[in-house]
C-alpha cells in the first residue's frame, strides 16, 4: 500500500549542515529553539523542529514563529505539534495555526476549549502552505491526523512493526470520514538504528533517522537510503494531494493533471490555501487558474511548454509583479511567476559584471550590489522586480547620468517561444538583444540578465514639498529647472488634483549622484526656489538607501489599473495648462513627471527597442475610469511624442510605444522569434496592425 507520495529522507539532529550535505531532504531538530540558527546554515533542505507539544505553547504564537521561519527560509520549513494533554486541543492548536496564517482576513476569532482567539491579528502568513505534522499514536491524535492535518509521524519500534499499518488504517478512516482523501496525508516514520524496507508497504514515505552520529548518519545517507529506493513502488510523486473542496474550484480548459512533474509541487491553484497571496499584482486584481513557480531555466521551458498546450488561456509572466498594465496575472489563464530566479551574482570585479535573476527586487539589487561601491540605475522603487523593468527600459534616479537600465543590460538568457534557451547580446543573436531592449515582453522569457554596474558612492536625495496653488506656473517653472539641471541630477515630480479647502502641494523627489554636500546643495537649490517650500529633506545616504524603503510582502491588487503615459520634449505653457487642467478635471488622481535626457539621449534611437532618446520629460496620469482619462488624455495629444509601456494600460497603442521604423522591425522579428504570438498579453506586437 501507498500513498503516492515520492520517497524523502531526514534525519533527527542538529547537524543540518552535515545532512544536507550528504543529500537529506529533512532535517528534524529536536530543539525548536535553535532552528533558526541552524536554518542560517543550511539553504535547501527542509526544517521541521522536534514535536512541539501544544498543551505548552500558545498556538497562535507557534504559528507566528513558524511562518516566520518559514519566510526567513525561503519557504523551508514543516510544523510538527504533538499533545500531552488531549487531543481536542492539538485539533484546535491546527485550527488556530492556520487561521493565523490566513492573509484573507486582517483579524481571526477562535472560541474552543482548549484555545481561544480574540480579535487577533492574523499573519505573518509562512511564504509557502507550511505542511502541519501530527506525532503521536494515541487513538484520538490519530484521529486528528486524519481529520485536519498534512501528514502523521509515528516512532518505529521493532517489536510492534505493524503499529504502522494499523495507525495509518486508523488515519485514513478519520480522513474519509471528515471528507478527505487519505493521500493528502504524508506518513513520517522515526526509525533508530536499522529499519526494514517493509515499512514502505505500510504506507511510509518519508524516513527520519534519529542520530546525532556522523558516522551513523553517513552510513544511512549511503546504504539505507539507496536500498529504500531501491524498493519502493514505482509512480510515486511530489505532486499534492488536493482535498475535493480545491479541486472544486479548478477553472476549465487547464490540464491541472498534466503539469510537469518538476513544477507540480510548487503549483498553486485557485483552491490552494496559498492563492490569495499570488492571485494579483501590485496594481491589477487576478484571479488565475494556475501559477507555477518555476525554480531553474529548464524548469522555465517546462512552464512555457505547458502553457503552450493551452493557446487560448491568457499566459502572464510575471517577476516583480508591478506591472503597471497589470499583465502579469489574468483571470482563468497561467501565471509563470519567476521569484525563485532572484540570484545576485558578481561575475567580474574588475568589469563590474553582474548576473541577476527577474525575480529579483530592485532594492535587493541595490542592497547587494553597495558593498561594492556600485548601482545599477533602475526606477524610483525598490520594490519593483527587474524582469519588467529591464525589458521595458528603466527610468530613474540615476537615469540622466548613466542612462537607462537597458542600457547598462550587456547580455539575457531567455526562453524563447519554441522552447530553446539562447543567449542574446551584442555578437550572439544581437537583433534578439535588440529588441529585448524595451519590448522584451514580446520575446520570450528572460531567465537571466546581464549588467555592467556603474560606480555610484553616496547620493545626494531630496524631497522637497512646494506650494502648487498655480499648477499650471508650477509646471511651468519646474520644467525649466529640471531642463537646465546638469545630468548629475535627475528630479521626479508628483502632483494630485487640487482638493478643496486645502493646499494644493507638489512633491518633487531628485537624487544627485555626488557625495559632496556643496555640490548637492547647488543642484538642487533651483528646484527649492519653483515656489514657496513647505516641506524640505535632503540627505546624503547610499543609493540602497533610497530603495531600500519598499516594503516587502504580497500584493493584492484589485481591479483595473488605469494609466496614461507619454514622453513630451519641453513642458511649455500649453502643455503645463493642458496638464492643470487635466488634473482639476477629476479624471486624474496622480499625476507624474519625470526628467530624461541627459545619458539616456547620449544612446542613438535605433540603438534599442525603446527609441524615444530624445525626449526631456516622461508624463504619467493615472486615473479610475479608463474611458473618461483617455478622452481627456486624446484631447492634449499635440503635446506628447510617443509613450512608455511601463506606465501605459491602454495595450494596443503601439504606435506611440515605437516609432514606426522601429515597430516595423520589431513585427518582423516577432515573425521570427514568436510565430505563434505565444507571448501576446502585454502591448502585443503583432496583433496591432
Ligand atoms: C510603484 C511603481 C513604481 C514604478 N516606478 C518606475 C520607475 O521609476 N521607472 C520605471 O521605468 N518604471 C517604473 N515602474 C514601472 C515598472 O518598471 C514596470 O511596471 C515593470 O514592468 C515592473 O516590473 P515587474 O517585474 O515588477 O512587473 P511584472 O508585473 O512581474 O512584469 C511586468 C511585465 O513585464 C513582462 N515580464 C516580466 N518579467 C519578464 C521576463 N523575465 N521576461 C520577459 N518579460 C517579462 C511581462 O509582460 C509582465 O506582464 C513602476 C511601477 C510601479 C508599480
């Protein structure tokens, strides 16, 4: 008899190190205490501490503790609770547990006998559905295992082999009884010394051996291990066991038994405890029907050539998840969310060459990157992920001293629509670098980038808050500054529609990449005199500082974004008009500028997809209803040149995206690269005609 379940092996020590080294899967801390220590030592292999006994220890804090743990390891850890008390009360520790990891609710109430929750606040939530394992061989903790937990540990003894069998005949009883499939339940045996093969007949599919001795465990890793593969059942699996109230809420059209075996464990679908935390971006609500979590390239070519079984399902890929137009969730289609891809790496010191993963986050780009001395330009947030951005283009702080972040890009990896993973720079595949080079989204799949990090010391950076009463003399006066400005200093600002009974403010945000204070100071002291300053705060910090303040956790995006995008050469008085009176319409509530030129101009316009090098200024208006901001937006269209999708929510306006000698080479390479337009979910190349 099995489970089906794929075979794992773990050891009962604090020697993690050691275990993980020799191949073991798990390792089982007696002290729960010092996990995290020994997690910081280890980086693969899974961490469950020794049986938390739940009459002991509250059960919300033991929740928080363990998603925490869980988080710190990257999604690492498994939960053991056992009782010395009565097993009503380890079934309702499970049941608080998971209510506060629950993201779907800011607060849980619990009223049970043994534990009870007030009000209280729910999370962390753990970064993947940490597996709850019931130890114990009391009738009544049988029963629980059965009924509400992930997977049952007995201890092995010699004499009573069959306790085994019996236990899971008693497990699997509770399971069906409370209406689920016994198979959703893992069954962990802790063995001392010799174990026999038969155990795996029983049921048992993961094997703990409890030993603190090198030589011991060594001898299990290399012997015991291969022999108890060697016997087990063929068609065993990592892919879960969903109960029938998540297969209920399966969309139509997806092959949800056909996922690769490689990224069926990490899978996640609409009925998973999990989804509510990956369902949406930053921007965009989503309701996907599927999302994989691809963890290496090769299991990037099995994602695509699984989503390319279903050509009609929308295909989001996603890194950061803050795509402005939002297209990296969608409703009933596939997600391949790139996070697990996030390796920062130093390939070269003295060329300053790095290697990054798209799952990676600007800030922690920033963060690694400061030791050396060294930034790589990228927009005004750190929390935004560097798959979209460096597809796209890359406007920000440090944009006007050295260009874009596709400027500094010197070669990809990508996964391209056929499945092959090639490298493109400038001799390899060099149109392919071409055009990744700001429409990369229409290419294929970029599993690694390439950059020559610039050396960037401390930074001047202010937010200053000025009276905007005269938004249009505002306007006016702040592109004069921001035009004249040396490229050392690049300024971003943000306005808001004029609110009644209130002062009407501007935020201007500009960083000078200088550490002097005399220099900083002269950089900005003309923006300081557009107006009156209310507000001012100017530091000399670290580039990781500035991005570093994003904060971390999920996004829950919801409903549409709405955003308008345009690049303008000057801000004349026409135009600072037409934008006042675009936000005193009501139909904008953010309204940004941001200042180019400078190093981005220094590049030819044929020289990237993303063409428009000789604009000054960058406009974004974000509004709520899309019909009613486009037709304010059309009516100023004689001041803007072009747009920049990365803050654009209308798809099909390609042909202000790309001038027309450089989207006319672009379609001929999508021809080339894409035929069967797989990746068409943002500003899709061939579609518009
Ligand atoms: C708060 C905020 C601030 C921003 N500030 C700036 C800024 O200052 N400057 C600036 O230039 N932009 C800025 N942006 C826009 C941002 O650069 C883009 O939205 C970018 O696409 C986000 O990247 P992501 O990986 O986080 O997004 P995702 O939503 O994960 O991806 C966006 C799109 O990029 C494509 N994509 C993602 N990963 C890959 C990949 N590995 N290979 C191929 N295609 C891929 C997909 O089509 C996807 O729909 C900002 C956005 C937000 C929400």
């Amino acid at each position: 008899m099995h489970y089906g379940h794929a075979l794992r092996f773990g050891a009962l020590t604090d020697r993690t190190e050691l275990i993980e080294e020799l191949g073991y899967d798990l390792a089982m801390v007696p002290e729960w205490t010092s996990l995290s220590f020994l997690a910081g030592r280890t980086g693969r292999i899974q961490l469950a501490g020794g049986v938390l006994d739940v009459t002991e220890r509250n059960a919300a804090v033991i929740g928080r503790s363990a998603a925490g743990l869980d988080l710190l390891t990257g999604g690492r850890v498994a939960l053991v609770l056992g009782t010395s008390g009565e097993a009503a009360g380890l079934a309702e520790a499970v049941d608080v547990i998971r209510a506060i990891w629950d993201p779907s609710a800011p607060r849980a109430d619990y009223e049970g006998v043994h534990h009870r929750l007030s009000a209280a606040e729910t999370g962390p939530a753990p970064a993947h559905a940490v597996p709850i394992w019931v130890a114990g061989d009391d009738l009544a903790v049988l029963e629980v295992a059965g009924r509400k937990a992930d997977g049952w540990v007995a201890s092995f003894d010699p004499e009573r082999a069959e306790c085994v069998r019996v236990g899971n005949k008693i497990v699997d009883e509770a399971a069906v009884a409370a209406g689920r499939d016994p198979r959703e339940i893992r069954r962990v045996l802790v063995v001392t010394g010799e174990v026999p093969a038969s155990v795996l007949d029983d049921g048992v599919s993961t094997v703990v051996v409890r030993t603190d001795d090198a030589a011991a465990l060594e001898r299990f890793a290399r012997e015991t291990v291969p022999a108890l593969r060697a016997a087990a059942p063929a068609g065993l699996s990592d892919r879960p066991v969903r109960p029938a109230s998540a297969l209920a809420r399966r969309r139509g059209g997806i092959d949800y038994d056909g996922v690769p075996e490689s990224l069926a464990a990490d899978a996640i679908e609409p009925g998973d405890p999990a989804y509510p935390r990956v369902r949406s971006n930053y921007l965009r609500g989503g309701a996907p029907g599927l999302l994989l979590f691809p963890r290496d390239p090769a299991q990037v070519v099995d994602a695509l050539a699984f989503a390319r079984r279903h050509p009609t399902l929308p295909l989001g890929v996603r890194s950061g998840g803050h795509g402005v137009s939002g297209r990296s969730t969608n409703d009933g289609g596939i997600v391949i969310d790139l996070r697990h891809l996030n390796a920062i790496e130093v390939l070269d010191e003295a060329t300053r060459r790095v290697r990054i993963g798209p799952g990676a986050r600007w800030k922690e780009v920033a963060a690694a990157l400061r030791p050396h001395g060294w930034a790589i330009g990228s927009g005004d947030y750190g929390g935004v992920g560097v798959g979209g951005l460096a597809t796209a283009g890359g406007i920000g702080f440090l944009s006007r001293k050295h260009g874009l972040t596709i400027d500094k890009l010197r070669a990809v990896e990508i996964v391209l629509a056929d499945g092959s993973l090639v490298r493109a720079d400038d001799t390899e595949n060099p149109d392919l670098f071409w055009a990744v080079r700001g429409a990369g989204a229409n290419f294929g799949i970029v599993t690694s980038f390439e950059f020559e990090a610039d050396e960037v010391t401390d930074v001047g950076w202010a937010q200053l808050v000025l009276d905007a009463s005269d938004q249009a003399g505002f306007l006016r006066r702040f592109g004069e500054v921001a035009a004249r400005t040396p490229r050392d200093t690049t300024a971003f600002l943000i306005m808001g529609p004029p609110r009644r009974g209130q002062p009407a403010v501007a935020q201007i945000m500009a960083m000078v990449d200088s550490a002097d204070p005399d220099v900083i100071i002269e950089q900005l002291q003309p923006f300081a005199g557009v107006s009156g300053l209310y507000q001012q705060q100017v530091v000399v910090t670290a580039y990781a500082d500035v991005m570093a303040s994003a904060p971390d956790g999920d996004h829950h995006g919801q409903g549409e974004p709405v955003a308008r995008s345009a690049f303008v050469r000057e801000i004349t008085p026409a135009f600072a008009q037409a934008a006042a009176d675009m936000l005193a319409s009501g139909a904008v509530f953010f309204f940004q500028i941001r200042s180019v030129g400078g190093a981005v101009a220094d590049v030819p316009a044929g020289a990237t997809a993303y063409a428009h090098r000789d604009a000054v200024f960058q406009v974004t208006a974000m509004g709520i209803d899309d019909k009613r901001l486009d037709r304010i937006w059309e009516t100023n269209r004689e001041h803007f040149d072009g747009l920049y999708l990365s803050f654009e929510t209308g798809l099909g306006k390609l042909a202000d995206a790309f001038p027309p000698a450089t989207l006319a080479r672009l379609r001929d390479l999508k021809r080339h690269y894409d035929p069967a337009n797989v990746f068409r979910d943002n500003f899709n190349i061939r579609d518009a005609k």
